[in-house]
C-alpha cells in the first residue's frame, strides 16, 4: 500500500524557518518525481514544487523561488521542503504527493502556520 | 504562467442531474495535460482525470473528462450525493504547474 506521512509543520514567526519532511512507503521511491502542494486554509490549491527521480531536476512555483528549496534522499525514502524567509502568505496545508504532472497518491498534509 | 480559470464558480444541482464543469486556459496546454481533482471538505484531493480524458483508476465511469488546446470540461453524468463537492483542475504541461481556483457542486 502507498502511503506518504508528512511531518514538520507547525507555527512559525515571519522570516522563520520550517523543514518539511515526507516519509514514503509501498513503492519504489527513487523510481518516481515528487511534488509538493498547498493549500491556504478555505483557498484552492497551489502546486509549489516538484523533483525528479534522482534530484537533478527541481522546480519551483514563482512565490517561492530562493526561499524554498525541495530535496529528497533516496536511501531513506523521504522528501523534504526547507521552507526559509516565511512570510504570513505561506500558511498552508502542505501535502507531498506522488508523481511530477499528476498526482494519485497524496499524504494527508501538515499544517505551517507564520504569524506575523 | 498558464492561468487556469474554472467556471461557475459554484454549481447547484439535485441528485442524480448532469454537471458540466469548465476550464479554460490562458494559453495552450501542451499535449492536453490537464487533470480533474475532487476534493470533499477536509480530505484529500482525490484524482478523476488525467490526461484530459484518461480516468483515474477507482473513478466512476459517471464522471468523464473531454477538450483540447484551452478548453477543457468535466461532466458528471448523473450526480450522486458523495459527488458533492469541489473540484479543480491541474495543467501539468508547462512549468508551473497550475491548479483552477476550483468549483463547488452543491445541492
């Protein structure tokens, strides 16, 4: 069974730094691109970020260039979101999903909060 | 940027009619990536439609997705009450990625 845990998320103060982390399982991890979603309480989504299957291809949603950085390691089946410079805009579910177009499998999201 | 843009915003019908959901895109999308998501208050989204017309794996054969090029729909051929709910759509051709501000079905 895919499953996908996010974990990381809590609250923040503007210009602060968060680490997201997202634990995979019941797949071939270093097979797929990951994505990174958000979602702003009672808003629509945003897609932020998305890597391929061996980290040499990022890519990054305008809003967050030279903030966030997307990473993952193969070896322990994880992705990660360095979320640095935080501003009150990026409070968000943060759900890690699989695949780099669509995504089938999705985690259940962790909640960043940045007070201002 | 390719903007996304979904309409209505909000769609009240009863069960068992038809919805037609729209979404049109500010320019092309290469190779017709365009994908449905349906998203139930407090849930995950769940995936419909890939490819524009491909459906997802564990999706109601209800629930079919159709355009090209900028516009693209999904119906729902008869409405069942867990269809109630919102649904977006996803450009996945050019980066960015790109979702709809997304439109809820409601009764």
């Amino acid at each position: 069974e895919v499953q996908l845990v996010e974990s990381g998320g809590g609250l923040v103060q503007s210009g602060g730094s968060l680490r997201l982390s997202c634990a995979a399982s019941g797949f071939m991890f270093s097979s797929y691109w990951m994505t990174w979603v958000r979602q702003a309480p009672g808003k629509g989504l945003e897609w932020v970020a998305n890597i391929k299957s061996d980290g040499s291809e990022k890519y990054y949603v305008d809003s967050v260039k030279g903030r966030f950085t997307i990473s993952r390691d193969n070896a322990k089946k994880s992705l990660y979101l360095q979320m640095d410079s935080l501003r009150a805009e990026d409070t968000a579910v943060y759900y890690c999903a699989r695949g780099g177009g669509y995504s089938y499998y999705w985690g259940q999201g962790t909640l960043v909060t940045v007070s201002s | 940027e390719i903007v996304l843009t979904q309409s209505p915003g909000t769609l009240s019908l009863s069960p068992g009619e038809r919805a037609t959901l729209s979404c049109r895109a500010s320019q092309s999308v290469s190779s017709g990536f365009l994908a449905w998501y349906q998203q139930q208050p407090g849930q995950v989204p769940r995936l419909l439609i890939y490819g524009a017309s491909s459906r997802a794996t564990g999706a109601p054969d209800r629930f079919s997705g159709s355009g090209s090029g900028t516009d693209f729909t999904l119906t729902i051929s008869r409405l069942e009450p867990e269809d109630f709910a919102v649904y977006y759509c996803q450009q996945y051709g050019n980066s960015p990625w790109t979702f709809g501000q997304g439109t809820k079905v409601e009764i």
